[in-house]
C-alpha cells in the first residue's frame, strides 16, 4: 500500500511539474518572440546605417576603366616652420564602364582641368603634415568633389600616388 501511495504521490509531481513547465514554456515563448523582433528590427537598423554611412561600390576589374592625371605640382598651405611646400601627384581616377553615365563623360581629356582644379583646392588645404597624415581623406574629398562636378557616381575611386624626387 505504501509503494502505491508513492506512485501516485511521484504521478502527481510528475503532472504538476508538467503543468508548471507548460505554463513557463509558453510564457517564455511570447517573450522569446518579441525579443527575437526587436533584435532582427535592430539589426536591419544597423545595416542600414552602414548603408548609408559607406556606400561601398562593387565593381567587377573587367568593368574598370582608369584615368591618370600626370604629375601636379600643388602648392601646400603653410605649415608651422612658415616655409612653403609642394605636392608632386599623380592622381588616377577609377571609372565603371557599366555605369550609365560612363558614355556620356568617359573622354576626361577635355574637362581635365576642372578635373585638375578640384584636386588642386583640396590638396592645397593641407599643410605638409595633415597631407601625409589625411591621404584617404584628401581621396575622400577629392572623390566627392569630382562626382558633384560631374553629377554622377560613374568615378567611384580616386588614388593620389605622392612622388618623389
């Protein structure tokens, strides 16, 4: 009598933590499902913000067309020695050849200048130190200017290679 006594003592525990565990199980669950939401709207959050912070452009090497722009002598702004300076650059700009834009302005040969103007006002903020310092940002910059210039994204690249003698 006493082992049946048991039994059914240990069956009611059994179904009691069954019940217990059920209700637990699908109050987690609601909680699981609003947690799960708000970090999936999260990270889209995220992702969008690095979107639109670096819109990186993909472009395939068969599609790339470079333009080089040969040595520029830029005069630099005065640094702290009051000594003037100058950058030698050479300056090659990356073009995609798939872009719509890319028919209509691929011939650089005759807005060159402009081209050359814009590169020289940027550079030409710069003493000697912030330019050897800021190179990415002084490509940034000369970037953003040539693609308003032009009122299209076809440049996506632009690289300063310093020479020197």
């Amino acid at each position: 009598m006493k082992k049946n006594l048991i039994s059914i003592v240990i069956l009611s525990l059994l179904i009691v933590n069954i019940v217990i565990s059920s209700i637990t199980l699908f109050s987690v669950f609601g909680t699981n499902q609003k947690t799960a939401a708000l970090v999936t709207d999260i990270a889209a959050a995220i992702a969008l913000d690095l979107d639109t912070e670096e819109e990186a452009v993909q472009v395939s090497i068969a599609d790339v067309v470079t333009y080089d722009i040969a040595e520029m002598t830029i005069p630099l702004k005065n640094g702290e020695d009051g000594k003037a300076h100058y950058a030698l650059v050479s300056v090659t700009l990356s073009m995609n050849s798939k872009d719509e834009d890319y028919e209509a302005y691929s011939d650089l040969t005759s807005r060159e200048s402009l081209i050359k103007g814009e590169i020289n006002s940027v550079i030409a903020q710069y003493t000697m130190e912030q330019a050897m310092d800021n190179g990415a940002l002084i490509e940034e910059q000369i970037l953003e200017r040539i693609q308003t210039l032009f009122n299209s994204k076809f440049i996506y690249d632009v690289t300063i290679i310093p020479l020197y003698q």
